[in-house]
C-alpha cells in the first residue's frame, strides 16, 4: 500500500511571518491537495528563549487570511496532537537516551565558560571552525572522554548536562532531494549538534526528526536555509527509524532582495518600502510595527499566485492561477533549483490583475473599511458597488478605491485651480455658466445624454469640447484622474454635479 501523503508546515512562533515563510506553506499545501494528503502545522517552539508571545495565533491568523487551512494543527486538532512541541516534552528524551546507549550520541557537562575556553582556545590556534566537533570533543568534559564510573558519578550528582549527537569523522552522507537532486555532506565539516539540552527540552534537531516520524510525514519541504541541518537530521533518521522510513526532503529556493544580492530580509522591505510580512505584525517587547501586504491592500489570491511564483511556474507563460489551478497544476519537481528575485512591482502587478479578475463582492468590505476609517459612511450599498465597479480598473491596491473613488461620496476636499487657470479665459467661463443652466433643465441624467448636451454647446460656442472636459473633470474630482468624467457627473447626481462646477467657479473669479 502506498503511504498517504502527510506533509508539514513546522513554523517557529519567533516573529512575523516572512513571505518565504508562508510559500513554504503553499508549497506544502498544493502537494498535499494534489495528492489527496494531508497539511498539518506543527508549531516548533522548543527554543524558550526566543519564543515571542502572541506570534503563534499570529501564523495561524495568516494562514486563514491566506486560504491555506491545516488538516491537523492545534487549532484543528487531529489524531497526532499535541501539536505544540513544548506539550510533547516528554516524548524526547527516550530517542535521546536510545541515542546515547546505541554510541550514536553522548552526554556532555560543559559548563558556558568551559564553552567559551574551548572556543578560545580554538580561535588562537588559529582554526577555521570554533564548533564542538569530532577535533574537539575528546578534550571536553562528556562521556567520550571520561570513565563510565567519572559519567555515572556526574550523572547521580545530579550534574547539568546536554546531549550531543557524535558525528563520525570521514562519512558521506548521501541523500536525494526533490528539488537538487543526489546530494553527499561530508561528516568532517559537520558538528556535534546538542539535541537535548539541560533543561530537559529537545532542540529543533531532534524533535523534528521524531515529530516527522512520529506524526508519520512522508514529505518534508522547508526553506534552503536548512540544508546544512539536513545531514545531522538523515543520519538521527538512519540511527532512530531507518533510512527507509524517512520522508522524502525538498529545500525550497531562497527568495532573493530584488537586485539578487542574498536573501531578502525584513530589513530590505524596510528599505526599499514594500512589506515582507504576510499581515502587520507588532513586536510585544519593542513594540515595532512592521506592515503587512494584506493591511496594504493585498488580496490572498494576489498574494498567493505571486508567491507561487517565486521558485515556480508550468512550463507555460500563464501568470495568473487560481489556487483550486494551483492544485491541479503544481508539481514539486517544476520548482527551481536558484533562488527567485523578489520584485514588488510585479507583485502589485498580481494585485492588479486579480481586482479585475474577481467580482467586487470578494472584497467590498475591506474596501468599505477603509472608506469608513477616512469617515466616508456607506449607505447605500448598490451605489457603493457601482462604484467599485466603475473605477477598480485604476487600482493596484485596495486603498487605491478610496483615491480613485471617494470623490463619488463628497466633494473633493480641494481642487487644482491652477491647473484650470492656466487656460482660463471668458468665453470657457461662459460655456460653464451655460452648461450649468442646461443640465438644470435636463431631464434625462445619463452619461451619454450629458455628453451631448455638453458637447452642442462647445460647438454653438465655437470652443474645442476637449479643452473643456479637462477642467470639467478637476471640478468634479479635484484633479486630472478617475473614471469618464460624464459617468462620473451621471453617478453623482444633478445636484451635485451643479454645486461643485459652481462652487469651482466660484474659486476662478
Ligand atoms: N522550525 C523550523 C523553522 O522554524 C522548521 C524547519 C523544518 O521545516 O524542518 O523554520
């Protein structure tokens, strides 16, 4: 029988949520969708001391935002709970101890400044790499190197004491990645990894090893940046569970700072001004805020097609997918063994196409949100939507509707009056005075009615409409911008539309 298709998304509850953070989700997700599988989310916070309060419902708040719903996490339950590996302390220390007793691993009673010495030492002989490793370790304080009596006595006293994986010298370690293909470590440029550590907690290594195991992962894709980790957690799979029953690994490409110079950081979206996080993220200790790409005006398809994106595509030149077409179409095997430059015009440009693709309903609360926050009250809902309607070709951004449309709901709160004194004379002064006592008497307040009529008495005045309709635009919105400006005067009423050519009249004497 062929096992079920059981990936995992392992996030660290440290902070906001990097967009790489949340393709790797994606990634996971479409794989597991396409295969009938299942997503579960495990949250790795064994790591006390970066642990930040509030970021694990954080990670869950995206992934909901995003579309992406786990099958088994803590929130959702499921028959591998927990799912929280700070509630599965206990389950651990048994590899850890199997470990030991098989040689795979020893107990080590270095102190932090016997650490330190160490590293010292290290650094004056004048060697390349200051880690606890197969060079070191039998000048060390553990079990390698002291009597079995020496161990047991420090063991009994109660001696504070971590365990460390011993690694081999001269081994390859060889395995298969999805994404690069056979790949060899070489075990002398590897070292000893602490995998339990004296507060009785299992360090990321170990856990994500027996939790893979033990909630029986057939898949584990995760960023690149854990490819060096990788040889300590194939050879804890060799000595725990078998190679054979390990889940097939793919390292996801980097996602790069836009000139292509290293991994794009918080930092780069800082300096560049485009976010880097899925939604707003406040730090509860400093109290930094740092924007989102939704609270900017993202839509979750947008974000999610522009993600997948990155590291991947069909072999067509579609751009545009759906994340049901994802599904279908995704395959591990099509995503890029480089790293993918992040362009955030590109990106807004995703945002773009995907207001245009959907039916304005999919977003007209977020966009009557922010209306409200600038005071703007909907109250008539079919005008509201006509609106969108009528201006969603000119926006990128969700806030882009309130710039492009709120003049449909209040007068502009000031207009370019110079731009329409530039080329103001009487006779265009006159025409409005005209125009102005026409549209009083118009019965019919349609675009195409007000576009004749205003064009009838351009031309018993001899006047060139075109000249006209520019200034007409800035009486009604403010400036050069928005929808046709006879659909804008048809939408916004007869009243209206009088009081605000009078009221610029006004403004021009
Ligand atoms: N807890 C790791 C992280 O924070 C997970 C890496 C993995 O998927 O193995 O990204």
């Amino acid at each position: 029988m062929v096992n079920k298709v059981r990936v995992r998304f392992a996030p660290s509850p440290t902070g906001g949520l990097h967009l790489g953070g949340v393709r790797t989700v994606l990634f996971n997700y479409l794989f597991a969708k396409k295969h009938g599988g299942d997503f579960i989310v495990r949250v790795e916070d064994t790591d006390q001391s970066r642990f930040v309060e509030g970021a694990e419902d954080y990670i869950f708040k995206c992934l909901h935002w995003c579309g992406l719903t786990p099958d088994e996490s803590v929130l959702h339950g499921g028959e591998y709970a927990p799912y929280r590996q700070s509630e599965r302390k206990e389950m651990y220390r048994q590899y850890g101890e199997q470990l030991v007793k098989e040689g795979h691993a020893y107990y080590a009673f270095d102190t932090t400044d016997d650490l330190d010495a160490m590293r010292e030492k290290l650094k004056a002989s004048g060697s390349s790499s200051l880690q606890y490793d197969q060079n070191i370790r039998m000048q060390m304080n553990n079990s390698l190197r002291l009597l079995p009596d020496e161990t047991q006595a420090l063991l009994a006293k109660g001696t504070p004491y971590v365990i460390r994986i011993k690694i081999n010298a001269n081994e390859v370690i060889p395995f298969t990645d999805m994404i690069r293909g056979d790949i060899e470590f070489d075990s002398n440029n590897v070292d000893d990894k602490v995998l339990l550590k004296a507060d009785g907690m299992p360090t990321y290594h170990l856990a994500v090893v027996v939790d893979d195991y033990l909630m029986k992962i057939s898949h584990a894709f995760r960023g690149e940046e854990w490819l060096p980790s990788a040889p300590v957690h194939i050879l804890l799979w060799k000595h725990l569970f078998g190679l054979h029953a390990m889940p097939q690994w793919a390292h996801l490409p980097l996602i790069l700072k836009p000139d292509g110079n290293g991994k794009l950081s918080k930092r780069d979206g800082d300096r560049l001004g485009f976010p880097v996080y899925a939604m707003d993220w406040q730090d509860p200790a400093t109290k930094e805020s740092t924007k989102g790409f939704k609270e900017i005006g993202f839509l979750p398809e947008a974000f999610i097609n522009l993600l997948v994106v990155l590291g991947w595509n069909d072999g067509t030149e579609q751009e545009i997918f759906s994340l049901d077409e994802l599904i279908e179409k995704f395959s591990i095997e099509k995503v890029h063994k480089g790293g993918a430059k992040f362009d955030f015009e590109k990106a807004k440009w995703y945002n773009h196409e995907w207001i245009q693709k959907l039916d304005v309903s999919n977003y007209e609360d977020r966009v009557k949100v922010i209306f409200e926050s600038k005071g703007v009250l909907i109250t008539d809902a079919v005008y509201f939507t006509k609106v969108l309607n009528l201006v969603k070709g000119r926006c990128t951004l969700l806030p882009d509707f309130y710039t492009q449309g709120c003049f449909f709901f209040q007068p502009p709160a000031s207009i370019d009056v110079a731009d329409i004194k530039a080329k103001w004379n009487e006779p265009k002064n006159l025409f409005f005075v005209e125009l102005i006592r026409t549209y009083q008497l118009t019965n019919s307040w349609e675009h195409t009615e007000l576009e004749k009529e205003f064009k009838e008495i351009a031309a018993v005045n001899q006047l060139k409409p075109g000249e006209l309709m520019g200034p007409l635009r800035i009486m009604l919105v403010g400036g050069k911008f928005g929808p046709g400006v006879f659909e804008i005067a048809a939408m916004i009423g007869k009243e209206e539309t009088i009081n605000r050519i009078e009221n610029a009249l006004s403004l021009l004497q």
